[in-house]
C-alpha cells in the first residue's frame, strides 16, 4: 500500500484533533480521505488527494453500513473518542464514568462489526486509535482506560475473526500518549499535573516529546505503508513516532 492514490481512506472523528492531523497526512500522501465526524469542519484544498466531509454520528449503528457501501474503502482508521471528565472515582456518577464506552466503544464495535461483515476487500486496513492510557490506567478518567483497553481487545478479536474467515484484512491498535494539542488532552494535562502538584509545564516536560496531530499523521500513514506482514498488533504512539508492543 505504499502509493495511496487510489485508496479511499475513512478516518472516523476527523473534524479535529489527531484525527484531523491524520486525516490531512493521507489527504497529502495522495489518498482520497472521507472524514467523518458529527460537525462538518472545512479542511483547506490538500496540495493533493482529496477530502470529502461526511457529518454524522459513527456511533449510529447505520452508519458504518452506509458510508462503506458508499466509498468503499480500503483504509479505515477510527480516531473519534469522546473527552472523558476529569474527576477522582467517588466524584464520577455512572454517567459520567461510562462516556468513553458510551462513545469509543460503541463506535469502534459498531465499525469493527461492519468491516468484518461486508467484508472490506482483501488487502484492507484498519487502525483503531486507543490510548496509553488502556495500558497504564488513568485515574481520574473514570471509566476511560477500560473502555480504551477494550478497543483494543475488539480489534483483536477482529483480527482473529477475520483470519479465521479467510479474510484478508490487517487490524492495529494504536495507544497515543498524552498530548495538550488537542481538547481531550489538555484537559487531562490540567487535572494530572494539578493532582501530582506540577505546573501543567513540568508535568509535560515529564513525559518527553509532544506528540502533534502531525506527527500522529505521518506515523499513521507510514502504518498503513508498511508492509502487513511485518505490522505488529500494537503500536505506542508519541512525540517520536511508533513503536511497537511485545
Ligand atoms: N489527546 C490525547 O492526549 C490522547 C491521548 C491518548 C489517546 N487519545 C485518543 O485519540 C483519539 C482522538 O483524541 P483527540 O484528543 O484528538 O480528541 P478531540 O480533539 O476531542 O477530537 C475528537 C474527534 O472525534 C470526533 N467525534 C467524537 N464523537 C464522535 C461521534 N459520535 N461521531 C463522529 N465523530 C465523533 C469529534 O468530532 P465531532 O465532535 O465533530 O463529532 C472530533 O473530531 C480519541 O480516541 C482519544 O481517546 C487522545
């Protein structure tokens, strides 16, 4: 997959963020992208591709369905994940706790399902973006580091489905670090450096190079441009770019 002309690419919550980055480095890498998410976000004229803005909810079970019967895709990549709030578990109510389920795994099944049953043609590829946070924990997110941890699992499970059908189809989860570019992240920066007592500063420079929707970009273009064969399952993303887990 290494010249993306003629590989429509669905990047799911791409109106901003990392997803927007990612959906911006594909459009440059020559890809015809439809970026999807609820509000319809203009993106300038990419010096090549094309992208073509789909507004809807990816967590509505028809859309899956619809918009890779319409474009008929050969990357799809599912960024899209609601901004968990920031408190310690006793101040979390169950509906606050569960929004990343709600939300992140609600898509992410309702995706996985759907490229699995159409089934996206052979050779296909498809990133699910959960967060280093389904590796490490993150306690002030209530139930955000489960629900990210179950994406991953899903896109496992996906994997296994697909081999065991005969499909050829490439699943990766990839596990972002924290990064204050984006709303999400910001907002966890805040809340972790002023429970740790840190400036959000030093609580950052801790943590090493900042990742940008760029570079979140890039690596993920170099992803699916990498040869299947050799693509690991999982991938920490940061300031550095990828690397992949055992
Ligand atoms: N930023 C970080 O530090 C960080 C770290 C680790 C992992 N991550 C993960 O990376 C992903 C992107 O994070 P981000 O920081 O870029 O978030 P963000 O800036 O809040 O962007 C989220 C994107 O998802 C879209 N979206 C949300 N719900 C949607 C829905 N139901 N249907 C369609 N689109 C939807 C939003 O667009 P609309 O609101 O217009 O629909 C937006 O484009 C998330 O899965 C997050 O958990 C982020």
């Amino acid at each position: 997959m290494s010249d993306l002309s003629g590989t429509t690419t669905i990047v799911v919550g791409a109106s901003r963020g990392l997803g927007r980055g990612v959906a911006t480095a594909f459009a440059e890498a020559g890809a015809p992208v439809v970026a999807v998410s609820r509000t319809a976000t203009a993106f300038p004229e990419p010096a090549a591709g094309t992208i073509t803005l789909e507004a809807a909810d990816a967590g509505d079970p028809t859309v899956p369905a619809d918009l890779i019967d319409r474009y008929d895709p050969g990357v799809v990549i599912l960024v899209a994940g609601a901004t968990p709030h920031m408190r310690p578990l006793q101040h979390h109510t169950w509906e606050t706790f569960s929004v990343n389920w709600q939300t992140d795994v609600r898509i992410a099944f309702h995706w996985l399902r759907e490229v699995l049953l159409t089934p996206l043609r052979p050779g296909s590829r498809v990133v699910v973006v959960s967060s280093g946070a389904a590796l490490a924990g993150s306690p002030l997110s209530g139930g955000y580091a489960g629900a990210k941890a179950t994406q991953r699992f899903i896109t496992g499970y996906a994997q296994d489905e697909a081999k065991r059908a005969g499909l050829d189809l490439t699943f990766t989860a990839v596990f972002p670090r924290m990064t204050p570019l984006t709303g999400l992240g910001q907002s966890a920066a805040r809340a972790y450096a002023a429970r740790t007592g840190q400036t959000e500063e030093e609580y950052l420079k801790a943590m090493g190079p900042v990742l940008t929707p760029e570079i979140a970009g890039a690596a993920l273009v170099e992803l699916v441009q990498t040869d299947a064969a050799s693509v690991a399952p999982g991938y920490l993303l940061t300031g550095a770019g990828l690397q992949k887990l055992p």
